[in-house]
C-alpha cells in the first residue's frame, strides 16, 4: 500500500482511490476528531482530579497519550478551528478573530481526505461562520448554537431537534456510524460538542447532581492583579465583577431587579430570559425545580453578603454549572469509544480529544479565555491510536492545534500542502522524541476591544519562559518564570537579574515572526480592517 501512497504523492494527478483496492482501503486509519468547545485541562481527570471526575476521556490517556503541553496559536474559538482546518497561523488564514470572515478558498485538510476517497463527516460545533469544506455528511450549530433544542445546519438545510444538544450531537454522531457510513472505506469524523461553552446550561440529569457539589477555589480566585501590566488589569472576565448575574448565575432577571442587583452587562437578563424561552414546559419545570431553591437561599442570604462571599458565591455557581456540562461530555465520548469497541473500529483508529482553548476555572479570579497565559494557552490533548501509541504514556513537548492537519495527513498517507505551517507530530505519537526539535512556540491574539477586553498581543514561549508584547493601545512587555513562578503572579520584565534572557528571548520572537511570516505591516493591516 506504501508504495502505491508514494505513487499518488509523486503523481498527484492520480486519484488515490483509484490506486487502492478494496482490502487497502480498509487499512487506512480512521480518524476520530472529537473537540469541546472551551474545556479546560484542569476539568479532566487525567490531568487532574481535583475538579470533576472524567472516566470516559481518560480512557483516551490510559489507552493512548496524554500531552502535558499542547497549546493554541490563539486562544478564542474560530481562529483555533480555522488553524486546525488549515495549519495556519491566524495571520496567513486571516481568521484572526471571532468576526472576522474565512476566506473559503483556502484549502481545508477534509478536503485533502475528501478528495484521497476518505468518508468525511461533521457533527455539532463548528463555528466559522461558513458551512465547512470538504465533507460529505455535515449536521452543525449555526454560530453558538443553543444548549437545548438546537437547529443545525446540514448539506440539505436547516433542521430543529429537540433535546439536550450535547446528547443530540452524540446521537447525531452515533447515527451516521451505525446507519449511513461505507464499512469499506476509511473515515474521518469530527465530533464537535458545544459544551462546556457559556453560559453553561447541563442536562437535567446532570444539573440535579452538580448543584449540590462545592468545589476548592483555585489559590488565585482573589488575585488583585498587581506585579502584572495593564492588560491582566483592564481585561474583563473577572467572575465577580464581569460573569453575568442571571446568564451565567442563573438567577431570575426578576430577583435582580427585587435584590437591586445591577446585571453586570446589558445582555445579562437577556440572557437568562432566552434560556427560559428554548425550553419546553417539561425542561422548564425540571430546570426550575432545582435552580429556584437555589435563588431563594441566595435571596435569604445576599443582603449580608461581602464582595468576598459574593465571589465565592459565584464561583461555586459557575463551577457546578460549567463541570456539570462536561458531564455529559464526558457520557457522550464513552458511548462513541463502546461503539468502536464493539464494531472492532477501535484497532484501527486514531481517536484524538482536545478542545479549541483552554479556560480560566477561577484562576485569577477570571473564566473566559483569550490570553497567552497558562490555563488558556494550554489545551488538554489525549491521542489513541492502537499499535502506534504506548498505552498510558505521556508525552511534554510543546505540540500546537497547527500541527493536526500535518498529523492527521501523514496518518493517512496524503501529502500535506508545503504552504502549512505545523508539524506532524506522528513520531511523538511512536515515542520517538529525538527528531522532535521544537523549543519554543508562537502566539497572537487580537480581538481587541472587544468583549472582555483583552489586549491584543503576542508572544513566545519556551519550556521555561514567556515573553509577550502587548500593543495597540499599549507597549507593555511582560516576561513570565515558568519554572519559579507557574502561576505567572511577577511580570519579570524589568527585573535586571532576567535582562540577557529577555534579550534572548526578544531575538527569538522575532526569529519566529520571520519564519511563520508574521509582521507589524501584518499587526497594523488588522488593526486598520478592524476599525472599518
Ligand atoms: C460569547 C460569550 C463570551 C465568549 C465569546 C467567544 N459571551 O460572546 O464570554 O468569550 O462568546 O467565545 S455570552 O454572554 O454571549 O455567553 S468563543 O468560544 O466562541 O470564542
Ligand atoms: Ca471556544
């Protein structure tokens, strides 16, 4: 089969399809993309338990790899999807935010699989502001999408289902494994949740058990801030001061205004409202029958609140609600492994968990996402593939959502376009390490002003530091100790003792800028778009 893989990548205009008989084409790996929207690493067991308990995502890591240092170009949804699709930086696709559009005549990697006589298939959040390319069968939320009884998009139009979108996008899923897939060729699947994003609505089943759990708060959750610039300062997504009191607390827009609670944002009570509205008569009394205790305790004990109980408050809402999404997550991944299992798929396919950034889980005090700090720089990374990948191993080198496509290509033995910018990281999938030479990676964020407020900037990061540069409407530089301080509370910057590494540090971001053929013409060309 190698040689005639080889025969199709020296002679491309030879349909791959075409070279493979029946037998060979079954021997192709399977790909199972699975991708929740916004979970974070510390909110899967395998990285750590503290929070919630995730036996069915662990299953990837016990029976695959887990990946202690994967991380995104870009933390924010649509610019890590369009860098995932095509192994571009942002400022080469030109998704450089939530708004902006994707140029669709850029090659996708589903494409390339479309196109070699892989079975493509797409459910649930994709995000992007355009119905992907590339895949035969596709059933995705339009934009956000909603919690419960969502529309989707499909190749034939739209449709409405009712139900808890989580379990709708695993029944979805499921249905296109079971009913509608070729047995003799290979597949390319994304399944693609949209929880745990915000505003965090569980299922019923779910919401009945997590409001009752109290979560540890994160050694930051008060963190004032200081011996950070002005971006950590001005950023919105403190939980106290930015998470919206009814949309995300989930109290009734009502009791605000009876409590003289000021919604923290304009949309807050919409919010809520909208929510009330999606559901059912029976979703409804089910909701209501659990949070309406809940907003009474709160209305006995606000008048003699402090800030500090109000964020402590808010911090266990916000906990129960986001871990209780995942929940389901979590239920909707272990029936698609039994599936495989029981179809004797498992063998030959590779089953990748990741999400599209990571999240503040009250670390300083935030939620959202966005910076080039650690929680949601890193993104959680669990690889399965057996044969390949040592059961139960682990592997830390820096790998990025710009290295899927390369990987997935080289998997399937489709040569990747020399215009992408990642790396396959297939022998790291084999535990060989030695070939691997990435030392530092690079980062640029710039949705900004925006919602949340978070600075646009840029930076790199080594196993041991980060150094960022801030701009637009600032010039701040902060450098970050990765080793002496994890949780970035001292910008080392304009520490003498860390001079030579910054310099060093200076010369290399601008050695990468060079080589991911990234600018301040290219800074300044997306601001200029910006304002228009
Ligand atoms: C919404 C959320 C934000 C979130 C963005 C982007 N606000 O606007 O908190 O940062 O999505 O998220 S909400 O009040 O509407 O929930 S992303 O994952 O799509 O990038
Ligand atoms: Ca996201």
């Amino acid at each position: 089969m190698r040689i005639k893989l080889l025969l199709y990548i020296l002679l491309p205009g030879l349909s791959l399809t075409a070279c493979l008989n029946q037998d060979d084409q079954k021997l192709r790996p399977n790909i199972v993309f699975i991708m929740s929207d916004d979970h974070a690493y510390q909110a899967i067991s395998a990285y750590s338990d503290k929070l919630i308990q995730t036996p069915n995502i662990d299953r990837i890591a016990k029976e695959g790899m887990l990946f202690s240092n994967a991380s995104v170009t870009n933390s924010i949804c649509a610019p890590s999807r369009a860098t995932i699709l095509t192994g571009k930086h942002c400022h080469l696709h030109g998704k450089i935010d939530n708004r902006f559009p994707f140029d669709t005549t850029q090659i996708t990697f589903p494409q390339l699989f479309q196109a070699a006589g892989y079975q493509t298939a797409m459910f649930g959040k994709l995000h992007f502001g355009n119905n992907p390319k590339g895949i035969d069968e596709f059933k995705i939320l339009p934009g956000q999408g909603a919690y419960y009884n969502p529309d989707f998009h499909t190749n034939d139009g739209k449709i409405h289902i009712e139900g808890y979108t989580t379990d709708v996008i695993t029944d979805l899923t499921l249905d296109w494994m079971k009913n509608r897939r070729d047995p003799d060729k290979p597949f390319l699947l994304f399944f693609l949740h949209k929880a745990p994003h915000r505003n965090w609505l569980p299922a019923e089943r779910h919401f009945m058990e997590y409001t009752k759990k109290v979560y540890p708060e994160p050694p930051t959750l008060f963190d004032d801030y200081q011996g950070r610039g002005s971006a950590a300062k001005g950023a919105e997504m403190n939980i106290l001061l930015h998470q919206n009191w009814a949309g995300d607390s989930k109290l009734r827009p009502e009791v605000l205004d009876e409590l003289g609670i000021k919604p923290s944002s304009n949309w807050d009570q919409r919010i809520m409202q909208n929510t009330y509205d999606r559901f059912t008569g029976e979703q409804l009394a089910a909701w209501n029958a659990v949070y309406d205790p809940i907003i009474e305790e709160f209305k006995e004990r606000y008048p003699s609140m402090t800030e500090k109980e109000q964020m402590s408050w808010k911090y266990q809402r916000y906990m129960q609600d986001y871990l209780g999404c995942i929940a389901a997550v979590d239920e909707g991944v272990g029936r698609l492994l039994d599936y495989l299992d029981e179809t004797g798929l498992t063998q030959n396919t590779l089953v990748v968990y990741t999400s599209d950034q990571g999240f503040y889980l009250g670390e300083h005090g935030w939620f959202d996402k966005r910076f080039i700090y650690e929680e949601s720089f890193k993104t959680p990374l669990l690889v399965r593939w057996p044969g390949t990948v040592e059961p139960g191993s682990k592997n830390d080198q820096m790998v990025q959502n710009l290295d899927f496509a390369q990987t997935f290509l080289e998997i399937a033995g489709i040569e990747a376009p020399s215009d992408m910018q990642g790396e396959s990281i297939v022998p790291l999938l084999k535990g060989d390490i030695k070939g691997w030479d990435r030392d530092a990676v690079y980062y640029h964020y710039y949705e900004y002003p925006a919602e949340h407020m978070v600075k646009r900037h840029y930076g790199i990061v080594t196993r041991e530091y980060k150094l960022v540069h801030f701009y637009y409407d600032v010039d701040e530089w902060e450098l970050y100790d990765r080793r002496n301080d994890p949780m970035e509370m001292q910008n080392e910057y304009n520490n003498p003792e860390y001079a030579t590494v910054v310099a060093e540090l200076k010369e290399k971001l601008a050695e990468l800028r060079v080589k991911y053929e990234d600018s301040e013409e290219l800074d300044q060309n997306f601001i200029d778009l910006y304002k228009k």
